[in-house]
C-alpha cells in the first residue's frame, strides 16, 4: 500500500433520513452535512502558528501536542481532545486553526505507509499513555485534575492503519466521538484458491470499521468517509474499500448531478456520488491523480466545519 500513501506528505436524501432497519432506530439529524468543493489549495509553512507547542514521545513514537494561545482548562476538568494521523504538524494546526477548533490537538507524523501508524497502536496501551501524557502537559497549564472526556479523531492516506486499530479497543472506541477519514481507508485483496488474488478488499480489513459505521448510523458516533477515484493496482482503493463497507451496512449511494451543488459544479475534483445514513457520510470525489488524492487533506478543515455545522 506503500505507493499511493507515499504521495502524502443540496442533495438531501430523504430516504435515508430517519430510516429504520436491521441497523435499529437511525437517528434524525437535524439537517445534512454538506460537502465541500475541492479546489486546490497552496500552503505556507511559514505562517504562525498560534499557540504552544509540545514536542512528545511514547518509548519511540513522537507526536506533536498545540494548545491553542488563550486557552485553559474548563472548570470540570473535561478536555475534548482532537487528533490527527498522517501531516505535517504545521499544516494540521493550520487547518484545525482556520476550522475555529478552540481546544488543544494532537498530530502523528510517523511516516509512509499504513504500517508506520498501524504497528505502533498494536500496542492496545500506547494510545491510553499518549492520553496520560497529554493530561499531564494541559495540567501545567492550570488544573491539576484535567482528563480526556472526548476525541475527534481524522486521518489522511496512511494514518488510517492507527485509527483501524484505535477503534478495534472497546476502551478507544467509548472515547471516540466523531472520525473523518480523507481519502484514508484501504484494504488488501482478498486472496482466492492457490493463493490467486480476488479484486475485492478482504473483510478483514473492513469489518473493524463496521461497529464504528454502525453506531455512527444510530446517532452514537459521527463517521466521515471522504474517497477519491484514484486506482491502486495491488490493493483495495479508498473506493473499493468505502464500497465494500457501505455494501456490507446495506447502504446505498447516490449519484449527485453535475452542477446541483458547488461541491458537484468544481471543474477540476466534483463532488460525483454520497451515501448519509445518521451521522455516517461518505463522499466520493472525481480525479484519479496524485493531486486528486491530496487535495483531501488540503480540505481538512473544510471537511470538519461541513460537520461542525450541523453538530459539534
């Protein structure tokens, strides 16, 4: 999966809302998220970055703690954290900054390919350390009792494999709250007799994304699926792997008309097809190229506040 993570460095859809099924009682937003457009953005690595910054590091793992200038614990002690997987930290502060995130973030650089992120959460306690870490560093900065209660958690390309194996932990899973993938979920092929490969992702990989995709249907968690049309000869791609989960929950997409919406009306990465169901959404944008794949990530905060809009 190493080479296309390697490049990284209002349609209202009244069937589905409110719907009951073998998923149980769908919970009843109160009104769609709506897409982004993806023109292409450039960035600055230059730009200021307002806040502190933390370097940190877990027996080998370093990651990068922002606390935001102003900010200080609430009263109760309750910190909603957010982390991403897969950027540099600069670009992510600067994306969670412009989206008007006003608590502290958390951000892996830890590398190419889904093994640098997977291999490390392996470690079923890594994460519950990183946490303690945090709570210890946001306690210097004026209560002593300051805990995670909440985490928002995105990832774009490779980070993926951390947050598949995240939300596999029922401790992880409790504590996450809302996930946005950006062009960020892959799978292997499913291999047939005498070894042959079958052109279809292994449910191996896509079954720990069902509980989560699951709750997200019922209104207990939020659940972001943004995916590319760009091919990956050796393994499952993000729209390979995205249709195989939405087949397996049982639902369906649909097609968005060119020009019904500015997400649909981009000349360059339309917005081409989106399935909602609750709070799971998964939005397939056009383009098969390197700069098809990134301009995901070059929208982190875009995607976040088509979320923040209808709930926080």
């Amino acid at each position: 999966m190493k080479k296309l993570e390697g490049m990284s460095r209002a349609l209202a859809v009244i069937m589905l809302l409110g719907a009951v099924g073998s998923h149980g009682q769908v919970a009843r937003p109160g009104a769609l998220p709506e897409p982004p457009a993806l023109p292409w953005k450039e960035i600055n690595a230059s730009l200021q970055l307002p806040g502190a910054l933390t370097q940190l590091d877990d027996k080998g793992v370093k990651f990068t703690l922002f606390v935001p200038k102003g900010w200080s614990a609430p009263a109760n002690g309750d910190v909603p954290l957010t982390a991403h997987f897969h950027g540099a930290h600069w670009f992510t502060i600067q994306e969670h900054t412009a989206r008007g995130m006003k608590g502290p973030l958390l951000n892996f650089d830890l590398g190419l390919g889904s093994e640098a992120y997977r291999v490390p959460f392996e470690d079923e306690k890594r994460f519950g350390r990183i946490l303690r870490a945090v709570e210890k560093e946001l306690g210097k900065r004026g209560s002593n009792d300051v805990r995670i209660s909440t985490v928002d958690v995105s990832s774009f390309s490779a980070g993926y494999g951390a947050v598949r194996q995240l939300i596999q932990m029922p401790e992880y899973f409790a504590l996450i709250r809302r996930v946005v993938l950006l062009d960020s979920i892959y799978a292997r092929y499913k291999t047939g007799p005498r070894g042959r490969v079958v052109r279809e992702p292994d449910p191996e990989h896509i079954e720990p994304w069902v509980p989560f995709a699951r709750a997200a249907i019922k209104g207990q968690k939020t659940f972001l699926i943004t995916y590319s049309e760009v091919p990956t000869p050796s393994y499952a791609s993000s729209a390979e792997s995205t249709t195989a989960l939405l087949n397996v929950l049982g639902v369906p997409v649909q097609p968005v008309n060119a020009g019904s919406t500015p997400a649909s009306s981009d000349p360059d990465w339309p917005l081409r097809r989106r399935a909602d169901l609750g709070r799971l959404h998964a939005w397939g944008y056009a383009g098969a190229d390197q700069k098809a794949h990134l301009v995901h990530a070059r929208h982190l905060s875009d995607f976040w506040q088509s979320l923040d809009r209808v709930q926080q």
